[in-house]
C-alpha cells in the first residue's frame, strides 16, 4: 500500500481511531491532514481546524487545500459530533436532541461528501470513506450494557444506517468520474469501557474480543491506495465476527 504522493484528509483526527487513521496512513507515504475542531489551522504540520457542521468552514477547508496541494486523493469522514445528552435511551430523550445530533453528523457527514466529492470529480479521481459502524447493520443487542451506566443511542442507528445507503448513492453517482466511494463498519472499540460491558461483549463476538484502532487503520490505508482501485460502494465491516452469529 504505497500511499506517496497522495493528500489524505482525516476528519476527527484528533479522536481514538482518527490518530491511528492519521498514523497509519503518514507509514504508507501520505501526506496525511488532521482535521479536526480541536486542531490549529498549520499546514505545515499537517493540521487544520475543521467543523465539519459549519458550511462555510468545510468549503473553507477544501478551497485551501486545493490551492496549497492542487488536489485531495482522499478524505475520510471520522468526526464524532454529538450532543451532551448523548447516549440517553429513547424514552427519555428530548425531540430536540435527535434533531440536533442527525444534523451534526449525518449532516455534517454530507456536507463533506458534497464538496469534497465535487473536487474529485474535477480531478477525475479520488477516494472517500465514510465511517459508519456495525450499528448501521444489525440492532443492538441491549444485554451487553447490563450491569453498567451506558447507553446506547437511538440516533446512532438512524446515523450510520443511513451512511451506509448515503455511500451506496454517492459510489453510484461518481463512479463514471473515477472516485470510489466506500464505507468502514467497525465493531466495538475498547477505550477503558467498564469491566460488566467489557465481559458481555467479548462473550457475544467470535474472537472474543473488541477492537482496537490499529485493527481498523490498515482497512483506511488501503481503501485510499491504488490497490483497491476496483472498490466502490462497498460496506467493510471489520467487528470480529459480531455481524456473523
């Protein structure tokens, strides 16, 4: 997965798995830009401060990198907005929350396809990703929140599931442009979650355990490389197995 010479955006790079997107994808040769609403506006270091709700913002971001590379070979949707409610279950949770989450991210989700996809087209090339999740796929299995405080969000469904048929659209539409559209479903990641949750995942999932980021990046760094120039509107889902059973 040779990736020299290629500009590669990260979107929420500055979160668990868009690090290790942004750090597998700098090995394999790309230049590799974080974007993110926590970063500074610094090319030179490869980061640049990114709302991915804000129209003006994202348009902003794609025009300067057009005008300092002259082009952008890949973007990765990754950013994680949401709510501080977030997680609350559906019998509980305000109207006005559900509107405000499906805005940021679904939204926000498409506002880049629109424009970064644009500039593809203009180039005749490219490659997109949308982070979407297992989620999207299957209904969760509530059990495995049993003996802890999380929850799971109701908007997540409607969010991913609709990336997901979003990435089918966008793959069908600007394939006779040579940019490939593609989505990645991971299972669950582990970041320290509490020890029940952990315990009821791992016994649900074939190999027994759950993610980690450096099990999703090299799916990243390949999609972005020449060597999947034949995929498009493609779901990779990467969960252990949970999706299986």
């Amino acid at each position: 997965m040779d990736l020299k010479g290629k500009i590669i955006v990260v979107t929420g790079g500055l979160g668990l798995l868009g690090k290790a997107y942004v750090a597998h994808l700098t090995e394999k040769g790309a230049t590799a830009i974080c974007a993110d609403i926590n970063c500074k506006d610094d090319l030179a270091a490869n980061q640049l401060y990114l709302d991915i709700t804000n129209e003006k913002g994202v348009k902003d971001v794609v025009a300067k990198l057009v005008e300092t590379y002259g082009k952008i070979d890949g973007w990765i949707n990754n950013a994680y907005p949401r709510t501080a409610d977030w997680g609350k279950w559906i019998d509980e949770l305000p109207f006005e929350s559900w509107r405000k989450n499906i805005d940021m991210h679904l939204n926000g989700y498409f506002l880049c396809c629109q424009n970064v996809l644009e500039q593809m087209k203009k180039q005749q090339s490219g490659s997109f990703i949308n982070m979407a999740s297992i989620y999207g796929i299957v209904g969760p299995d509530f059990t495995v929140y049993e003996g802890t405080q999380m929850g799971n969000a109701v908007g997540y469904a409607a969010i991913k599931g609709g990336l997901i048929n979003l990435t089918r659209y966008l793959a069908s539409y600007y394939g006779k442009f040579n940019v490939r559209v593609n989505c990645i479903s991971p299972g669950g990641i582990f970041d320290n979650q509490p020890e029940p949750f952990l315990s009821n995942y791992n016994k649900k999932v074939p190999l027994k355990r759950m993610g980690t980021p450096a099990d999703i990046a090299p799916s990243v760094s390949f999609l972005m490389s020449d060597e999947a120039a034949y995929i498009t509107g493609h779901n990779l889902v990467i969960d252990g197995g949970w999706t299986a059973i």
